[in-house]
C-alpha cells in the first residue's frame, strides 16, 4: 500500500514480522546437575529429593524458610557424579512453604517445597 504504514512497500499489499519470543544468542550453559525432582511434593513428612550430578564434588543441600534462614540441613559433604539421591523428613517442620536449596559447583539452585 502506499499509506506509509510499512518500511518497505512492495505493490498494493502490506506484511509485518511479528517475534513473539525471545532471541537467544549464545552459548547454552551447562549447570552441574541435572534431572532434579522432590517428591512427593507437597508433603506430610518423608521427601526424596534425586539429580543427577553431572561432576563430583561438595554439595551443600538444606531447606530453608520463607526468610532464607536455614530449618533443615539435609546434605554437606562430597558426592560422586552419577545419580543421586537424598531423603529427609519434614515431619518437625511446621506447614507452610519452603524452599529446598541446593549448592555444588558454584551453583546453586532452589525448589519450592510445600508441608502440608
């Protein structure tokens, strides 16, 4: 069209390119683990929490309380890579949400973790 709407008119028709997402430039970052899951979730006591550790190392895993204050150390020490898995109860917890955060590698990743 010739209406000026459009940077570039080609006869009577206008087109437009919409991006309706993200455009991702790059290197994909590789974390230290991977496949997490916490189950069951929510939970009235016992909670597994399995990854796999893609590299061996210190792994720190605790769960936290709405103020990022430490309620339940669950792991600190060394793991091997491979699959991994930890359980731990929340049955002295009182409920209500938390977080299950887990450090290795320099990372460090959080869950949302639910006492009922």
């Amino acid at each position: 069209s010739s209406d000026g709407d459009v940077s570039v008119q080609h006869g009577q028709g206008d087109a437009w390119v919409v991006k309706l997402g993200p455009d991702y430039t790059g290197l994909a970052e590789h974390g230290p683990v991977s496949d997490l899951s916490l189950v069951p979730n929510p939970s009235t006591g016992h909670v597994a929490f399995n990854c796999t550790l893609l590299e061996g190392g210190q792994v720190d895993l605790a769960v936290l309380n709405s103020q990022g204050q430490q309620v339940l150390p669950v792991f600190h020490g060394h793991a091997s890579p491979g699959l991994q898995q930890w359980h731990f109860d929340l049955q002295d917890l009182a409920p209500g949400v938390y977080l299950l955060r887990f450090v290795s590698a320099g990372q460090t990743l959080t869950r949302r973790l639910v006492r009922q």
